[in-house]
C-alpha cells in the first residue's frame, strides 16, 4: 500500500452464515483491486444474525431452509443461482454439504475477540468457507476450534471467549442497534462513514461510491 493512500473506513454488518454476504465479500475486494493505492481500508466486520432463533446445537441445513423459502424447489433454485453467482467470484459453494444451520453469536464473538482487523477479515474469511465450501459443522466446539486455531493459536484464550456471556450479550446489543436503525438484511456496507450500500452489488457500485467519497474529501480540503 502507498504511504500516499488515504485511510478509508468500510463497516460491513454481516452473518457468516450469510452466503449473500459472502458473495458482498468478494465482490467488494474485486472493487478495491479496482480503486488501488488511492485508499488504505479499514476494513472493520459488524455482527448480523439471519436466524438468531437457531438453538446452539443447530438444525438441519436443509430442513430449516426449507421451511424458509416454503419449498424444496424454491431452494435449490435459489441454490442453483447462487452457485452460479459464486463461480462467478471465486467461491465454490457446496450448499448440499451443510450439515447443519447454524446459531452464529459464538462466531461474531470470537471474531470480534481478535485484537486487529486483519485477523478478524481472516477469521471470517476462514468461516464463510468453512460453511459454504467445506461443509463444515460450525455448531461443533472442536470444529470451531480447527478452524480458528490458526488464529487464536491460544486455547485458553479461544476457551474464555466461548464462556464469556458478557461478550456476547455485547453481540446482541451491537445487533439490536443496527436493527434499531433500520437494518434488516445484509451484506450492509458503510462506505466511508458516509454511504450505504445495501447488498451484494457489483463491483462498480462499490468503486463508484468510494470515488464519491474520495472526491467530496479533496472538495472540502480545497475549501478550508
């Protein structure tokens, strides 16, 4: 990165069991290819839950999102389409290898138990494809742990945070303020502390949104 380039908040509130948000995910990083050195993102993950109602031990993929969308061929044909979507992007979704539907406060928890940004892009990073690609059961303590480990290197720590109930209620209370301010589906992207973009939109919205942050920056420089 350039020591010319402008630091440049982007929050993105998100569910890691979110394949739409995973898909935001990627689409996004293809824009800032795109943008270059003209920013330094800081790029800081926000904690969603799609299915909060989902016990701890989970449920069965299929079943739950069956009932969600009201019909087997309903899903698979959301299924189909987003497969297409992934392929497009870079993400080979295995949605039929899901074991289960997953409560996700634990994985907000632990991403947010992680001291820098970058280690928390990584860890959900490490997540999303641990879902959709690998078929990973994400309601599995030691399967967490595998998948975390590379991270967090530390059990104990990893351990704590899985006790830790003051930490997640601070997850639940940082999802009830974005509900609280009109939030209800995600990828949700903040862009520059200014704009919101809603949803996982090609990459040309995200670069256009940015360059439109970047220009009135320069206009109110040039006016002070």
């Amino acid at each position: 990165m350039s020591t010319n380039s402008e630091p440049f908040s982007i929050d993105i509130v998100s569910d890691v069991a979110c394949p739409w948000c995973y898909v935001g995910k990627k689409k996004l990083e293809l824009a800032l290819q795109t943008v270059g050195t003209k920013i330094d993102p800081q790029v800081r993950w926000r904690p969603f839950q799609l299915s909060p109602e989902i016990p701890e031990e989970g449920i069965n993929y299929k079943e739950h999102l069956t009932q969600k969308f009201g019909s087997l061929d309903r899903l698979v044909g959301a299924w189909q389409r987003l497969t297409e979507i992934g392929k497009s992007v870079g993400i080979p979704f295995q949605f039929e290898a899901i074991p289960k539907a997953t409560n996700t406060l634990i994985l907000h928890a632990l991403v947010a138990g992680l001291s820098t940004l970058e280690e928390q892009a990584k860890l959900v990073d490490l997540f999303f494809s641990a879902n959709f690609t690998e078929g990973k059961d994400l309601t599995d303590k030691e399967t967490i742990w595998k998948v975390a480990e590379p991270l967090y290197k530390d059990r104990a720590k990893f351990d704590a945070i899985f006790a830790d109930p003051e930490l997640k209620e601070h997850i639940r209370q940082e999802i009830s303020y974005y509900h609280q301010n009109g939030i209800s589906g995600v990828p949700y992207f903040i862009i520059g502390g200014k704009y919101a973009v809603s949803g996982a939109q090609d990459p040309s919205v995200f670069v256009e949104v940015i360059e439109t942050v970047l220009k009135e920056r320069e206009s109110e420089k040039q006016s002070q």
